[in-house]
C-alpha cells in the first residue's frame, strides 16, 4: 500500500480545522469515561524539535495519549501543520515507513 497525501490529512484532520481534534474516536472515548487517567508519560514529552516514537502492546493506551497532547498543543496555539500523527497499522514493514516519512 501506498500512502498518500490524503491519507495523511485523514490521519490530521487537525490540518483543516484544529477543533477537529475534538470529535476524534480516542478523545470522544476519553472524554466519556468514568476514570479519565493520563499517563504520566503524556508530562514528560518536550514541545521542541524532536520525533517521538511509540510501541508497546495493544489497548493499553499509547493512541489516546498521543490524541490527548495533540489537544493540549492545539490549546496551546501549536501550528496545527507541525503535528503529524500516523498509524504504522496500515504499513508493511520498514521500508514502508521510509518512503513515507
């Protein structure tokens, strides 16, 4: 599969409208749960030029914290265009993610 541009602006919708962020399935899910819990992690991260990465097990987490700073940028006057999210589900393999990088 070939990623395209389209699909990057499916993955940001943030990139048209940053109140998008709002009516994403991980912040929506969030937002209505009984225990709201934020990983300690999601205070760690810097606001600097930098690339972060994240893998781990499914279900535990890692799409809603990502989601969850990604609100907090956008609150915070982040250029919307600056803030790239993208699932390597869809990928087969390194080479993959090279050429769409």
């Amino acid at each position: 599969m070939r990623v395209s541009i389209a699909d990057l602006y499916e993955f940001n919708p943030w990139w048209q409208d940053p109140q998008r962020i709002e009516e994403d399935p991980q912040v929506t899910e969030w937002r209505g749960a009984a225990f709201r819990w934020v990983p300690r992690l999601c205070r760690t991260f810097e606001d600097v030029d930098v690339i972060y990465t994240m893998r781990g097990p499914r279900r535990v987490g890692k799409t809603t914290l990502l989601k969850l700073k990604i609100m907090e940028l956008l609150r915070k006057g982040a250029n919307p265009k600056n803030i790239l999210y993208f699932s390597c589900d869809l990928l087969s393999g390194p080479r993959q993610l090279a050429e769409t990088l």
